[in-house]
C-alpha cells in the first residue's frame, strides 16, 4: 500500500484495502439505536395556525 499516490485502478484499490489491518476493521464499540419518534399531536394552538390557511392562499 502507498501512502504517496492514490489507487488508479480497482486493482489498486482492492490491494490497498486488503492491506488494512483486520482489528481496525471491526467495529470498535456499539451503534447505540436511534430513539423512537415522539408521536406528533395536533393541539388547538397549531390547529389555529392554519386555521384560516385556506383564505390565505
């Protein structure tokens, strides 16, 4: 692998990554999982926002 030049061809590329030592290449510490959405409520004071929307446009 040449820390100088980019890889030209696929070949290269592969041979590179080959060379990446197996330890980095696992996954160091877990992904924690994204939060559930928060359920979306419409209230009277949105409501009122678009209460007249109609009219507007």
């Amino acid at each position: 692998m040449s820390t100088v030049t980019e890889p030209e061809t696929l070949g290269e590329l592969i041979a590179d990554c080959a060379e990446i030592p197996q330890d980095l290449c696992r996954e160091q510490r877990a992904v924690p999982r994204p939060r559930a959405a928060t359920p979306w409520r419409v209230d009277e004071a949105c409501h009122a926002q678009v209460a007249e929307l109609d009219a507007y446009i």
